[in-house]
C-alpha cells in the first residue's frame, strides 16, 4: 500500500476524473483541484508527495503556479500537463524545476511510470540527503570519553521515540547535528527536517515563521505561507537557539502545542499536525525563568529527554582522535598527503581551553592544513599563526584600555605557547593563581589563532 500523496490541478473534470481513477488504482493518495489557487492553498496546509499541474489554468497559469509550488516546498516533484500546442510551454517549465511533462491526450500508461520514476527521484534525492547529513553528524560525535558515550546512548535512546527532546551546551558542541542523528534514526527519517535559527529571525515574523502568514501579512509574502510547524507535519521541526523566542510567541508556542493544532494564518481553520519538535540552546533556561525571561511551562514541555553535551574541554582525551580525523579529511577533501602533528604541539592542542569547542578545533585544524607547508605540524608553527594577528595591536592609534587589554592578551597568550598551554606552569611564571589564568584566558578570548 503507497503512502505516497499526489495533488492534481486541472480545469478539467474529465482529466481530473481519470488521472485520480488510474493513480488509486495504483494505491496512491489522490486530491483534486480545479485551479492554481486552490492547489496553492490545499499546498500551504496539507503534504504532497508530487503535482500533476496543467499548464493551462483559469486565472495564474500552470507556469506561475509552479514557480510558487518551489518557492513553498521546493523539494516536491511536479509533472506538468500540456496540450494546445503548450509543449514548448512544458519545456520552459522543466527548466523552472517541474520534473517532466506529459501530453494530451493521455496515455495511462505513460502517466504511471512517469509518476513513478518522479517518485523515485524525490526519495533517491531525500536518501542522498540523509547519507550526507548522517556522515555530517558522525563526525562530531567522535570520541570514547564517557560523556560522549552518554550522549551517543541518548541519541538512540530518544530517536526511536516521538518524546521533545532539548538539547544544551555550549556553543560549538554540535546541538545542530545531534539534532540530526536524533531524526535519521527515527521512523520519521524519510520525513522533513524543518530547522528555525530562533535567534536570526526579527521579533516582528517569528510568529508568522512558525505559525503561517496571511496574504500580505509580510512584505517578503505575495500570499498565504504555511508555517514552520506544518510545513514540518511528520517530521523533525528543530528550534535552534529556543532562547531567543520572545515571550508573546513562547505562549502561542505553548497553546499549539498542547492543541495539537494550528490556526490557519488565512482563514482560521483549525489544522492539526504531527511534528516532532527538537530545541537547543546555549543559554541557562532555569535562569531565565527565574528572570521572567523564559516561560516555565514551555519548558517543561520541550524538555522531556534532555541531552546535554559536553565542551571539549571536559573531555581532552578525545581531542587526539578528533585531531586524527579532521587532519584525514582536510587531506582527502583536497587530495592531499595527510599530516602528521608533533607530540608538543599535540601537547599544545590537548591543553588549550577551546573556548568555541570542535567548531573552534576544525576550523583551526583547516587552517593548520592550509598555512603549514611541511608533513609535521609542529610547536613552532604555534607562533607563525599567532604571530601575525597579535602583533596588529601594536600599529593605530586606541584608547589606552584598549592598548593595555591587548598588551595583557599577547603577554599571557606568548607565556601559554613558551609552556605549551601548560596553564599550571604558565600561572606560575605569571605569578598568578591557575583560576584566575583559566578566567583571564575565557575573557580575553585567547586563542590560537
């Protein structure tokens, strides 16, 4: 039996007829409309696998129709239908992004295997998806210390379910691509993942974000636009950054999701959906709440299995092995004799706080690749990376507490490199206490490079 959904639009009831005949026949899930807007508005609240759209519409043309139908849902599969001498027409459209065209009259038989083999392509392109982003997530979940270990026995422990899951930690820690394990091994895998940066979106459209704008409600939106929420329906919505989500849409959040259901941003209607809602932050929920700055409720709502994910610094005995591989596939990504590190300046990488967690690691690593022209990356090429940035400071004019914040930066960070990040020693040779240098370190932001 096919899951699979398909949307017919057509002015003829006679093509609409037969095409919806031969396609339940063949155990599809059929819906007709007799016109482009129609489609767009079915489009905006229901999920469709594919579209057979006419070119020749009533009102907006099969070729504006489609142009809206990618811009809605720009993975779906759309097969035109031509006629009238409109093949030239149908061509034009394979190009905008509609899959193939079928001709009038109709062959049965052609629909089908078109329908068919356009099927096939969407989960072929939805399978190439997955691979990808499941070779993404592994690679950040590299590592045998027992914190990572937990993490990777939460991951399985919460994808097979469809329980909210929050996941913490700091920035850099992979909140994103843990996110991502969580759905390829949910039953929900061949469904969407729908990801909302909470923190990038203006206050002024979260709302219409996550629940759907009307016509006209944005300046960005020619007509209605189905929500986050419901463009996610049987799938995976990730809220990153949930933090930042203004309190007027944290209770909304709250209402819909005790419902089960939105309300249509066009005509109030009341849709019911099937998402999984995954969130992360960075930022201390609890202490928000106490500040009124994050609801309570909502909390507890989206916090049903929680992960939190270890800094790097919590586990340094990873760092080789994350070092290991990233020099592997910086090498393989450019064709390249991997590299080698030196036990000092392993040493070096063991001991640094890694403020920006594995995010801060590959990319210094590329950079390491990049700039180091032997096989060995050494102790020594520490100060040829760091050299050139810090000593800017010392050209142009500043204000003498900015002067004197980056002198301290560059004295503490040479001291760090002349003891290979040994904080214990540099403290010492400092004559400061190890804390103290631990807090100097975070809030000057010292770094490699």
């Amino acid at each position: 039996m096919s899951h699979n959904t398909i949307l017919i639009i057509d002015d003829e009831a006679g093509i609409r007829s037969s095409l919806q005949g031969i396609l339940e026949d063949e155990n599809f899930t059929v819906r007709t409309t007799a016109s482009g807007e129609e489609g767009l508005s079915l489009l905006r609240t229901e999920s469709f696998d594919l579209i057979l759209l006419d070119i020749w519409l009533p009102g907006k043309n099969g070729i504006d129709i489609l142009c809206e139908v990618k811009d809605l849902c720009p993975h779906i599969q759309v097969v035109m239908i031509s006629g009238h001498g409109s093949v030239e027409s149908a061509v034009r459209a394979t190009k905008l992004g509609a899959y193939d065209y079928l001709e009038k009259p109709l062959s049965l038989e052609k629909v089908v295997l078109t329908v068919n083999n356009a099927l096939k392509q969407s989960h072929l392109e939805a399978e190439n998806l997955l691979l990808r982003e499941k070779i993404e997530a592994r690679r950040n979940l590299i590592g045998e210390h027992p914190s990572i270990k937990k993490v990777k026995e939460a991951v399985q422990t919460a994808a097979p379910s469809n329980g909210r899951v929050l996941i913490t930690g700091e920035n850099g820690t992979g909140k994103e691509l843990v996110a991502r394990l969580i759905h390829q091994q949910s039953p929900r895998r061949n469904n969407k993942f729908v990801q909302v940066n909470c923190g990038a979106i203006p206050e002024n459209l979260i709302d219409g974000e996550l629940f759907g704008y009307s016509s006209g409600a944005a300046s960005e939106t020619t007509g209605a636009k189905k929500g986050k929420i419901l463009l996610a329906n049987n799938g995976v919505l990730f809220l990153d950054e949930v933090a930042e989500i203004p309190l007027s849409t944290q209770a909304r959040l709250m209402k819909v999701l005790d419902a089960g259901q939105v309300e249509s941003a066009e005509d109030g209607e009341k849709i019911p959906f099937n998402t999984r809602i995954i969130a992360a932050t960075d930022r201390d929920l609890k202490k928000m709440i106490t500040r009124d700055e994050f609801r309570e409720d909502l909390y507890y709502k989206l916090n049903v299995i929680p992960i939190l994910l270890p800094s790097l610094r919590e586990r340094r005995e990873d760092i080789p092995l994350l070092i290991d591989h990233y020099l592997k596939h910086f090498a393989d990504s450019d064709g390249k004799k991997q590299k080698k590190m030196s036990e000092e300046a392993l040493e070096a990488f063991t001991n640094y706080s890694w403020p920006g967690n594995i995010s801060e690691l590959i990319n210094v690593i590329e950079r390491f690749v990049i700039m180091v022209k032997d096989d060995e990356i050494r102790e020594s090429h520490l100060f040829l990376l760091v050299e050139p940035i810090e000593s800017q400071f010392v050209s142009g004019i500043k204000p003498l507490d900015q002067a004197r914040a980056q002198f301290e930066k560059e004295y503490i960070h040479q001291t760090l490199i002349r003891h290979n990040w040994r904080i214990k020693e540099a403290a010492v040779e400092l004559g400061v206490e190890p804390v103290y240098l631990e807090k100097k370190i975070q809030d000057l932001r010292i770094s490699f490079v």
